[in-house]
C-alpha cells in the first residue's frame, strides 16, 4: 500500500506531463502530415526559408515539389512547406498582378 501511495504523485505527474506535451505535439504533427499530402498544383505556399511561391508540380515517388517563384522553378523536399497560404481550388491560379511583379510600362513616375 506504502509503495502505491508513493508512486501515485509520479504517475500523476506523467499523466499530466502527457496531456500538456506530448499530446498536443502528436496533435500538431498530424495536422502537418494532412497538409503537406493535401498540396496540389496552383497551391500558393510560403517554405521554412520564408521563400513565397506556387506549387508547379508535385512528386509523389520523391516526397518533393517545385515551386514556381515569378518564373523561377525550384525543388525542394516536400517537407521544406511551411504553410499554405491559399488553395488552388479556393482562389483559383493568381495571375502575375496578384504575385507582386511589375513590369517597367506599369510603372508609375511620380515627377
């Protein structure tokens, strides 16, 4: 009995440690897994590096995706995506307006 009392406030304290930890990081993991299987083409995505793109393809054998970056394609490992930032389904493929380029017969002088 002495040596179940003793042992109850530990185990307590790994319960609660479990809930307040390991849980919650299960929890964040899993989420991440669903959204990086979600990303399809047109997806417009920001990577750990902070680089801002749209995905161009995705490569299901390899786990990476190249990112179109204002007509610069690059590869990276599928896990390098930070987030999402629209779907391609929800806002269609943005055209370059939207992307932020500007050409030089856009440009307003202020003079």
């Amino acid at each position: 009995m002495e040596l179940i009392a003793g042992m109850l406030p530990f185990l307590v304290l790994m319960g609660i440690m479990y809930l307040l930890m390991i849980r919650p990081q299960q929890k964040k993991a899993k989420e991440t897994q669903n959204m990086l299987s979600a990303l399809q083409k047109g997806d417009s995505i920001v990577t750990i590096g902070g680089l801002h793109g749209i995905v161009d393809e995705v490569n299901e054998t390899n786990n990476t995706v190249v990112i179109d970056c204002e007509g610069i394609y690059l590869t990276f490992e599928r896990r390098a995506v930070a987030r999402i930032v629209t779907k391609a389904s929800a806002a269609g493929t943005p055209n370059a307006e939207e992307l932020g380029t500007n050409t030089p017969e856009e440009t307003v002088d202020n003079d």
